[in-house]
C-alpha cells in the first residue's frame, strides 16, 4: 500500500464517444487500488480531486475523476441533461471494465447529483455513496441560478484579456483556463452550464432516498446552494446516511480539504470492505 505522503499518480486518458465527442478523465493512485468514482460540479473538473485522492491513495484507493461532459478537456455536448450525462459515465465504466461491478461514488453538487441518481435507479451498481453539499431540491427558477455567467467571453487572445473579461467572476475560472487555437479559453463555456443548470433544478428527493447503499452526506454550512435545514432532512429522511457538517461554502472540499478527506476515508472505511 503506498505511503499517504508520496506523490500521487496522475494520468489523463480520453474515450472517444459514439457521437465524435472525446471524454476525458483522470486516473489517479495505485494502478491496483480499490476504484472510486469522482464526479465534480458545475464549474468544475475532474482535477478538483486530486487533493483527496492523494489523502485516499494511501488507504489503496484508485480514484476515476472524469471531466463531465463540456468541462475540463472534455468536448462540448448538444445537451446537457440527466440522460446524457449519465450515459457518459455508464459508457466510461464500461471502458474501464468496472460497468458490472458495484463500486463507490462520490459527487460535488452536479456530481452527487449524477451519482445518487444511478444508485436508484440500479440497485447494487453503487457499493457507497458520498454526497458533497449536493441537494435533493434546487427550486425551478427562471432565469437558472447560473444565469450571471450569460455574457462572458469563452475565448481571449490572452490569458489575462480573458481573466479581465471575466471581471470580478475570474476567481472561478482562473484554475481551470487552458491554451486554445484562439489563445485561451474558459475551463467550460458559459452558456453550456446554464443550460446544465436549468435541467438540473427540480425536486429529486424521491431519487436521493430511494438507494439503499451507506452514504455520507459532507455539508458547507455556508452554503448558499445546499440549506444547511436542507441536508438535515436529507440525512434523516435516507436511511444509513451520515451527516458531516463543515465551517465552508458550496466549494468544502476544496475549502476543508483535511477534515473533508478525513471524513470521506472514515465512511470509505466503515462502508467499504
């Protein structure tokens, strides 16, 4: 088993889909580790993950972090619903040779979205469930809560002309800009995640306590997208879930990375044998 503080291995692959899109993901830990899928939120990407998986990679967990369907290095997609997001990751497992095995998931907001949907919806595909700050209700609104990202460039000459036009929002995209034929470009573009935003508000409480599989529950009680009242009628209304509360925002496990990793290796523990 490697050591907690060796560096991690960090790979990046691309499955090319049926319909000419490439998916991208990262594969980090020992190449025999115990596998754990991580999806990210919006606004995210796979790399978001590295710091857990490398606290994880010394309990032998390999971590599969996918950039989700028009994030990351992942190809921009025509929709941006349930269905399609899901079937990506189906066809990823697949590629993995992890499509008929349970195996634990982990997801920030868009991503435990995505995760607690298929551990209802196939009894037994998901062994164990982390839920980072992602609700069972986002109220429909319109315009869509990321409607404040209509406007923004997706390219710039430059890197800094970019972050410039980005304005006071260039904390969330500075992390994940990437080098582009026209220079640089956002680490998603903006009207793909209002698009993905609508279709992800709605009531999904039936589907969140519909799984039977140990899930924890990791919440920001300075969330402005998951109401602390919220996630404690979440944790009480699903059985065998655990509730982990943490001083953080929506971001806590990037914020709290320690206490964060700290409680997902206690549950992974407990939960996964």
């Amino acid at each position: 088993m490697p050591n907690a503080a060796e560096p991690v291995r960090f790979l990046r692959a691309r499955l090319a889909l049926p319909d000419g899109r490439r998916l991208s993901y990262l594969d980090l830990g020992p190449a025999g580790g115990r596998p754990l899928l991580a999806l990210h939120g919006h606004l995210g990407e796979g790399a978001d993950f590295v710091p857990l998986a490398r606290r994880l990679a010394g309990d032998g967990w390999r971590v599969f972090a996918p950039d989700q369907r028009g994030s990351g290095d992942s190809d921009r997609a025509h929709r941006y619903d349930r269905a399609g997001y899901l079937d990506d990751l189906g066809r990823l497992l697949a590629n993995l040779g992890l499509g008929e095995r349970p195996l634990p998931v982990l997801g920030h907001s868009l991503g435990a979205v995505n995760g607690y949907h298929p551990a209802a919806e196939r009894p037994g595909a998901v062994s164990a469930l982390v839920n980072v700050d992602g609700p069972a209700h986002l109220p429909v609104v319109s315009p869509p809560p990321l409607s404040f990202l209509r406007g923004l460039p997706y390219t710039a000459p430059t890197r800094g002309e970019l972050l410039a036009a980005c304005g006071p929002l260039a904390p969330l995209f500075e992390r994940g800009l990437r080098p582009h034929p026209e220079g640089w470009r956002l680490g998603c573009h903006p009207e793909d995640m209002i698009d993905s935003d609508a279709r992800l508000l709605g009531d999904h409480g039936e589907v969140w306590s519909a799984s039977e599989c140990p899930a924890l529950l990791l919440h920001g009680t300075a969330s402005t997208v998951l109401p602390t009242a919220q996630a404690r009628a979440m944790a009480d209304r699903r059985p065998r879930t655990e509730l982990v509360e943490l001083d953080a925002d929506h971001w806590v496990h990037l914020r709290r990375p320690e206490e964060s990793a700290a409680a997902v290796r206690r549950f992974l523990a407990g939960s996964c044998h």
